[in-house]
C-alpha cells in the first residue's frame, strides 16, 4: 500500500479453499484467528472472508489473480482419475453463486481476475456458462498438475481451454513433482535426500513414489543426461513450452535454495530439441501418467 507504483508491477496471485468438512483454514480468515476448525465452502460468504483475510495480510489493497482452488462439488481430483457417482454432494454450493460472489469483488476493484484450480473440463463449462449467464469475466486461468510424470491435461481439457474455445491459460503445480523429477530421491542418485520433502513427509503426496513413478522419472533422467542438461532443466522446459500453458510460460515453480530457484528460472528459457520431445514422448508412452490412481 505504500507503493503504489511499485505494486503496479506485481501480478499478486492468491486462493480460496474448495470444499472441505473442516479445516484450519478458515480460522485465518479474522484477527484475531478463531478459535476452532470450521468447514471450507465456495459460498459467497466464505469467499467474501477470504478475500477479506487475504488482503489485510498481504497488506494490499487488491488481488490480481483470485482462484478456486478446488471445486466445490465432488470431483477426482489430487491424482484421481475415476468420478464416483456415489460421492456426489447434494448440497454443492452452485456456480453461480461462487461466480456471482467474484463478479461482486471484481466490480469492487477488489480483485481484478478469477481462475479455476484442480477442476474438471465439466467444470471449466459450467464455469464459464454460469460467467457468462452472470455478465462476469470469464476464468483468467486454470491452476492444474501438469508434469511429465501427468500430462492428462493434453487431453480433452486443452481442447476445451484452448484460444479458439474458452481461452484459459494453464498455469501448472508440481511441475516437477515435489522433486522427484529432479532423480535425487533415485536409489543410485548419490543426493543426500534427508532434508528434503519426501523423505521428512513420507505421507504427504506418496503417489510421487510409486514404482510406476520411479520407473518414468529414470527414464526422463536418463534422457535429460542424453540432452546434456540436468533433470530439472528437462521437466521444467517441457512444461514452459507446451502451447496450453498460460502467456510467456508462466509455469510454477518452488525452490528451497536460490541455487534451485536459478535452475528453475533458466531453464523456463531453454528450447528443447525435436529429438529430446520424441524421446520424452517415448518414456510417456511406455508408462503414461504413473503418478495418478483410480
């Protein structure tokens, strides 16, 4: 707030949680914090709380980019890949109230565009039926896995983002698997991986170590090493230069150390060779999106 100009120059990103029968998450929302764990909805209450805590602690007077960061409603996601009827929510808070409610804060310079997170290609449809029905913006983005290790993206829900339909810019997580793509969590890495992530939270994303996983990532690994760049240069320029990922390559990335962050940064800047794309699609084939269950 007290650069404006300087804040003119940030694009400031932030979520509020989908559904959840509780959780912490809320509670952060006031100051002081409550007290006690409450549910997680998309209703126009909740998402008014949120972008109300969210802006008092990032000391801001609005949000650039305002996402869902999971449905609402019943759907697979985090890995799954089978919609279950039975898990069906009746009570699903509708799109058009979660939309109407961020069509309510965009008209208040509050926020100044939406985005969808871990949604469907039923929900990017419904999404932008109920934005347009409402007169709102259209979702600005779409926040997805993307990786080698899950590229079902690609898939019909590329076709329903892509600039001739609803043009809706990916903006990838997990790009590189919690760091698993980097092989240093490979037997024969020779990496000392006791302060890294999945090693000190073993339960937290185990999907990325399943032999199925493991398999690929040699794979790419091994091709990183044909291309003469490191495992982390390859995952990451891959996803860079998909053309569904949204302007200028706006991959998401994390980093423990700036030598990590470096890494990551350059090689958003690198273009991979026709041979060294055929080679991954090789390893994608062999063994197709290994980090997803049914």
């Amino acid at each position: 707030k007290e650069n404006s100009e300087l804040r003119e120059h940030i694009v400031l990103a932030t979520k509020v949680a989908g559904y959840s029968k509780s959780s912490n998450v809320p509670m952060r929302r006031t100051d002081p914090p409550g007290e006690r764990d409450m549910p997680c909805r998309l209703d126009a209450e909740s998402i008014r709380a949120a972008v109300k805590g969210s802006l008092r602690r990032l000391n801001t007077d609005y949000i650039d980019l305002y996402q869902l960061h999971w449905p609402d409603r019943y759907a697979p996601t985090f890995g799954s890949t089978v919609y279950d009827e039975s898990k069906r929510r009746e009570n699903a808070i509708s799109f058009k109230e979660t939309i109407g409610a961020l069509k309510e804060l965009i008209d208040e310079g509050k926020i100044r565009a939406w985005g969808l997170s871990n949604e469907t290609t039923f929900g990017v449809c419904e999404a932008v039926r109920a934005a347009d029905e409402l007169g709102a913006p259209r979702p600005a983005s779409i926040q997805n896995s993307y990786s080698l290790l899950h590229r079902s993206f690609e898939t019909e829900l590329a076709e329903a983002c892509a600039p001739s339909h609803y043009n809706i810019g990916l903006l990838p997580w997990s790009i590189l698997c919690g760091g698993a793509l980097s092989g240093k969590y490979l037997p024969d890495s020779g990496v000392d991986t006791k302060a890294s992530r999945h090693t000190m939270f073993p339960r937290f994303q185990p999907r990325f170590a399943e032999d199925r996983a493991v398999e690929a990532t040699k794979g790419y690994v091994k091709v990183a090493k044909d291309a003469g760049m490191s495992p982390v240069t390859l995952a990451t320029a891959f996803c860079c230069s998909r053309p569904f990922i949204a302007k200028n390559g706006s991959c998401i990335i994390g980093a423990t150390t700036m030598d990590q962050l470096r890494e990551s940064i350059d090689a958003c800047a690198v273009e991979l060779s026709k041979d060294t794309i055929e080679k991954i699609n090789q390893v994608h084939l062999k063994c197709r999106d290994p980090i997803t269950t049914l």
